[in-house]
C-alpha cells in the first residue's frame, strides 16, 4: 500500500470503511458508545486539531493523524508558511517485521500477499510483539486476551480486492497494489510534486533515490531524502516533512539488533565459565595428588 | 463597524423577523463583539441526523467544539478543552474550545476582531450529543430565496459555562 499524504483530506473514511469491515465493534475505543455514562463524561474530546483517537491501538487499527504548522510554534502569533499535514496510519507490514520475528507460536505470520496477519486462535497473548514492534502499532486486546492490528484485510486480498480504507479513500491518499508498482508511482508522484516546487516530498519506507527539501513549517530549510525503513515497508509513505512531525521514528530498530553483542556476551562469559571450573577441578585434582603423595 | 467598501452596511429588503425569539444582533458598538463562522465536518452527513447515530461517525467527533485562535483563548482565559459559552441575543450554545492557530484575529479599520469557528451538526438526540450551534445564530434572511444567514454572524464567548 502506499500511502500519499499531500492529497489526504483527514476525512477518517478509512478508518470508519476499516472498523466497518473488519467489524470492530464501535465504542470499543476510548468512549463507550454503548455506556451512557461514559457518553455523558465525554471522555473522547482529545482538543488535538480534529483527532480525536490519539493513536493506533487494538480497536483503532488505522489512524488519521493531523498535524497543525502554522508559524514558527505554537505561541507565536506568527503564521507564515501555515499548513495543516494529514496523514492515514496504520500497520506497515514491515520486510523485517520485529512482531512477527519474536512471535513464540507462529500467530503472526507472513501472508501470500507479503502483509502480517495473526492468527488470532493460536495467539497466547504474551505480548511480546507489542514490545518488538518499533512504530507502537501493535497493541494487547483487554476483550479477548490477544493482540491486534492492521492485517491489511486479509480476507478481502484472498478475494481479490484491494483493502477497505483503499476502496474508501476518495482522493486516492490510500493505494492498494503491487509494491514494485506502487513505488513507480511513489516515484513518479516525487518527481510530479518536485517539478511543481514541492520540494519537501520525499518517501518513508524505500529509497528510491529522491532527495528534496522542505519548503514550509517549522523545519523549513531541511534537507530530506528517501529512506528505506527496516528492510523497506510494504505499506509505505509520501511524506511532506521529517518522519518525527509524522510521528515516525527516523531510525527504527529491532529488537534483534541486540542479538549479535548479547551472543557475544553469552560466548564470553561461557567461555570464562568454563576455564574457572577447568581451573577449579584442577585445583582440587592437585590437592588430593598431594594429599596421596603424603 | 462601518463597511470601508460600501456605503450600504445592510441589504434593505433582506427578511428580518425581529420578534421574541428571535432577536437580531445589533453590530454597531455591540455587546457581541465577536465573528462566528458556523461549517460542517466530515464526519457528519446534512445536520447530523443521519450520521449522529452511527456510533462509529459518533466516536470520531464525540461533542460540539468551537475554534478559537490562542490570542483570542489568551485574553479570555480560555484552556484547550475548557467549556465556553457561545451567546448572541437569541440564545446560547455550550461548547468546548479547540484553540488552534487556524483561526487568526482580523485587524479591521484598526480594530482587533476575533474571529471563531463552530460546526453545526449537534443535537439532543443521537448518540453524539451536544447544543445546537444554530441556538445562537438569529434567522434572518436573504430577500431572494430566503437562505438564512446562519454561516456568519456575530455573538459573545464566555469562559465555562455559563
């Protein structure tokens, strides 16, 4: 999937078309719709522009975020080169998925279509992909005792169709397709918005080459290229700004990034291991051989 | 405030119903100094009635807000998420304040206006529910078709809810 944020409206039409297909029952989030208290309390109002989810969670699997760059900051009266960024998250179906790689019991898996699914009966629950996951998409189930995010609606590809947030997209921020076509498209969509002046658009995910420049808002003046993100993602970004403004992270790592120094650790301290109860024995050995030669 | 481009403030033969209930703003040296623009959101179809119900549409926009810009929430003491009243001579709206720097205060004839912004789609009954932003908007209309003039008119913020 590749997700254009230049021309995305904040509608949230794909994180209703989404709830809506994959029957995620509503209220489930922050406000209980079904609670006539918790409707009274009005919990919900987050006063964060026109978000009002927060962030990705188990109910919440795709997330329109809005970000306001009027001036320079917030308490200026300073509104030069003002614009509003909206962008559709969700799970990236990451090429290194770090959830999927400590899954203990194979529940999240590598689909024919190249997404993450989890196969929610074989989930245990343990958590530990939420912890692996670097974008924090992933998220632990308090209803049913196991994890869930985006599966880029795994039924409908089965059938042929392209997800549901694509299909309700209706600017086309949201393309559902093969990722080598959508990065030509990701690329010629640069190239377009570059000859027009934007020179801020760049993509998140794969590096396909383009270097550009942001134009407006606080980080005006910053050079920004593409950048391919844990071995590139399948759901992957235009984006008009650094990843931080989007809330992505610029360098995101695995969990396994720690394997390597903590084998040679465990290498070392079993090697020292051994050569102080080698020493030990013969240390021991050497007392009875004297205690036999009195 | 006198209009820098015509003569006429008014259209003369606009409809005015000025009868109790719905009582017209009077905007020279106006007790409701402030500009109130009303707009849909998205989430909403037509007036809400029809998408107020839906309870996915009703989590994403929970409760009527009004938009006020930091200067504007600086001199009246406004915090983001705080209740305010929104009043006019015809009635009043509680809402809470979204301060966000998209609103800007208008400097006309050397006079700092406020400027705030409100959508229009609540109600009492749904499951998304809130005042009425058209409570405060009076009904006055356009000599033609007789649209009302409930995009744009002027009305009073107060802190909480009063």
């Amino acid at each position: 999937m590749f997700v254009d944020t230049t021309v995305c409206t904040g509608c949230k039409a794909c994180q209703v078309a989404c709830k809506q297909w994959n029957e995620i029952e509503p209220g489930s989030g922050p406000i209980g719709m079904t609670d006539e208290k918790a409707v009274r309390d009005r919990t919900a109002f987050t006063g964060d522009s026109y978000d009002n989810t927060g962030h990705l969670n188990s109910y919440d699997w795709r997330h329109v975020k809005f970000i306001e760059q009027i001036g320079p900051d917030k308490t200026t009266s300073d509104r030069t080169g003002a614009r509003w960024l909206m962008m559709s998250d969700s799970c990236k179906h990451c090429e290194q998925a770090g959830c999927l790689e400590v899954c203990p019991t194979g529940a999240l898996y590598r689909t024919q279509f190249g997404s993450v699914d989890i196969r929610q009966d074989v989930c245990i629950g343990c958590r530990y992909c939420v912890g692996a996951c670097p974008f924090g998409v992933i998220e632990f189930n308090k209803n049913t005792g196991r994890v869930n995010k985006c599966i880029l609606c795994q039924d409908r590809l089965e059938q042929g169709m392209s997800t549901a947030c694509a299909k309700a997209c209706p600017t086309s921020s949201l393309t559902y397709g093969k990722v080598d076509d959508l990065k030509r498209m990701a690329a010629d969509r640069v190239r377009a918005l570059h000859a027009r002046g934007q020179t801020d658009a760049y993509v998140y995910g794969w590096d396909l080459g383009n270097t550009g420049k942001i134009t407006a808002g606080p980080n005006a003046g910053t050079a920004v290229k593409d950048m391919e993100v844990v071995g590139g993602l399948n759901v992957f970004y235009l984006l008009m700004d650094k990843p931080e403004v989007y809330g992505l992270p610029q360098a995101p790592s695995l969990p396994q990034r720690n394997f390597a120094p903590s084998a040679g650790v465990a290498l070392i301290s079993a090697a020292v291991l051994g050569v102080t109860g080698l020493a030990a024995f013969r240390r021991r050995r050497m007392a009875e051989v004297a205690v036999t030669a009195e | 405030m006198k209009n820098l481009l015509y003569k006429q403030d008014q259209n003369p033969i606009s409809k005015i119903w000025n009868v109790e209930g719905n009582k017209y703003n009077e905007y020279a040296g106006s007790e409701f100094p402030t500009v109130i623009t009303t707009y849909r959101l998205t989430e909403h179809h037509l007036s809400g009635v029809m998408s107020r119900y839906l309870p996915w549409l009703a989590e994403l926009m929970p409760e009527l807000f009004v938009e006020v810009s930091p200067e504007f929430a600086k001199e009246k003491g406004i915090t983001n998420g705080e209740y305010v009243t929104v009043s006019s001579s015809r009635g009043k709206t509680h809402a809470r304040a979204l301060v966000t720097k998209r609103l800007r205060p208008f400097n006309l004839d050397g006079k700092i206006v406020h400027h705030v912004g409100m959508p229009w789609h609540w109600g009492y009954m749904g499951i998304s529910t809130s005042d009425i932003a058209n409570n405060t908007s009076a009904f006055v209309a356009d000599p033609n078709v007789s649209i009302h003039e409930a995009k744009a008119f002027t009305c009073k913020i107060e802190k909480g809810k009063v």
